[in-house]
C-alpha cells in the first residue's frame, strides 16, 4: 500500500505540472523529474521505504568538493550543531529543515549546490511538495511544483 501512495504522489506531481516523470525500478525505485535545468530525484529501497533520499540540484552538477551535513532533531532535542567557526556555504534558512530531515549540501567545483533529504517518505501532497519548493525558493528563485490543486 505505501509503494502504491508514493508512486500515486508522483504520477500526480508529474501531471499536475507538466513535467515528464522517470521512473527506474531494481534494487532501488528511483522518480526523477527535471524542470529549468534542476533535477529532483527521489530514491528508496521498496523493501524498506523508510530508507529513502530526496536530492535537488542543477543537472551539471559534478563530483561534490565541499559537503556540510545537519542532523535532524530528535525527541525535541537538536542534532548536531554546525561548529561556529565553521562558515556555511548555503542559505541558513535550509536549516529549517532540520525539524524533519537530516540535509545534507554538496557543492561541487563550478558553485553548483545539491541538497539531499533524508529520510524523505511522501505521505500526502502537501508534506511532499513542501520541502521541494522551499529549497528551490531559496536556492534559484521559482517554484519547483505548482501549489494550486485541482480536483
């Protein structure tokens, strides 16, 4: 039941916005989407959905050079703490993000930035689409999905 509410989500992702979906099936089950040149992947075992990542960045992104990591908070409680002294290369307000997912910025030699989300478990259309927009909000400027459904 829940390998069918994922790929229900993003077949309606796909359609609702236009955009031509991928899917790749094997050990793993990969969604991959590409809108303005910035590609979303969506990867997880199907045995295990819990054990699934969420990536957005450009399509020419190459070999990560520089990678920072926060964790997710648990129980309430912060997970780890990015040092002071350590100077971020993305926007802290992907922090956020860290109330649900471990995130995980990768930047690679031509300042392209991929962010991953871990674990990353579509429920419903609003707790998928979120996550998506606010980090391509931030990072480049539009809207990833479009927030209007039609019934």
């Amino acid at each position: 039941m829940e390998l069918k509410r994922i790929d229900n989500l993003w077949h309606f992702f796909a359609t609702q916005n236009q955009l031509f979906l991928k899917k790749k099936t094997g050990q793993e089950v990969a969604y991959t989407f590409v809108k303005h040149n910035i590609l979303l992947t969506h990867l997880f075992n199907p045995r295990f959905t819990s054990q699934s990542v969420l990536t957005i960045g450009p399509e020419s992104f190459e070999l990560a050079v520089e990678s920072q990591a926060a964790g997710r908070k648990r129980f309430g409680l912060p997970g780890q703490a990015i040092k002071v002294h350590q100077r971020l290369f993305f926007p802290r307000d992907l922090l956020r993000l860290t109330a649900h997912f471990s995130v995980t910025v990768e930047r690679d030699r031509f300042r392209n930035i991929r962010v991953s989300l871990e674990p990353f478990v579509p429920q419903t259309i609003i707790k998928t689409y979120q996550p998506v927009n606010f980090i391509s909000e931030i990072l480049w400027g539009f809207r990833y999905f479009s927030e209007t459904i039609k019934n």
